[in-house]
C-alpha cells in the first residue's frame, strides 16, 4: 500500500506516513463496515406476511424500527413505513375534518333555505 499524499510504500499496519506525516485511511475498517447480511426472501415474505396481520403488523413496525437486533435494511425500511402511516393518518383526519366540516354547512345551508 502507498501513501496518498506522497506516494511513498507504507509498512502494513501503519496509521500514519513515515516520509510525510500523512493519516492512512485504514481501509480495514472501511471494507468490514458493510458485512451485515441483506435481508433474504423469505424474511421479507415473512415480513408482508405479518404487516397483512391488524394491529400486530404495527406493532411488529415498532419492534422493526427501533429493536437493536434488526439488520439496517429491515430497520430502515419499518421507519420509513411508519413515517409513510404517520402521513398517511395524519391526512386522513384533515380530510375527514374538512369533509364534516362541508357537510355540516351544506346542511345549514339547506336548513336556512327551508326556513325563508
């Protein structure tokens, strides 16, 4: 391995240039990060097969997103799918509030033509 800086032949191991003074990037660290195992099929059919359940798929979402032991791509996936419920909720009642609301004045407004 040669240093990026100077270009100088490092000795394996080594944390910083012996020529230049330079950091090496330790590359062991960078190629282990990224060693969890993906998800498989069959653990996200398992997964559709639980969300399809009521209540336990929600609450199976919690324990996705914020369990310890989850693997990133299964914990991201279960975050990003209760914010998308958390919007979809929240739209929901602010339709259901604007629709009552309509309703109510349109039946005032009916009543109001009966009376005149």
């Amino acid at each position: 391995m040669y240093c990026s800086n100077c270009g100088n032949q490092l000795n394996p191991g080594a944390a910083i240039c012996t020529n230049c003074g330079a950091n090496v990037p330790n590359l062991a660290a960078g190629a282990g990060g990224n060693s969890e195992t993906p998800v498989s099929v069959g653990e996200w059919m398992l997964m559709a097969l639980i969300m399809m359940i009521p209540l336990v798929g929600l609450v199976m979402m919690f324990v996705w997103a914020f369990g310890a032991n989850e693997k990133k791509s299964k914990s991201n996936w279960a975050k990003a799918s209760l914010i998308w419920a958390a919007i979809y909720i929240g739209l929901t009642i602010i339709i259901s509030i604007a629709l009552v609301a309509a309703g109510i004045s349109f039946f005032d407004y009916l009543t109001m033509e009966s009376i005149y």
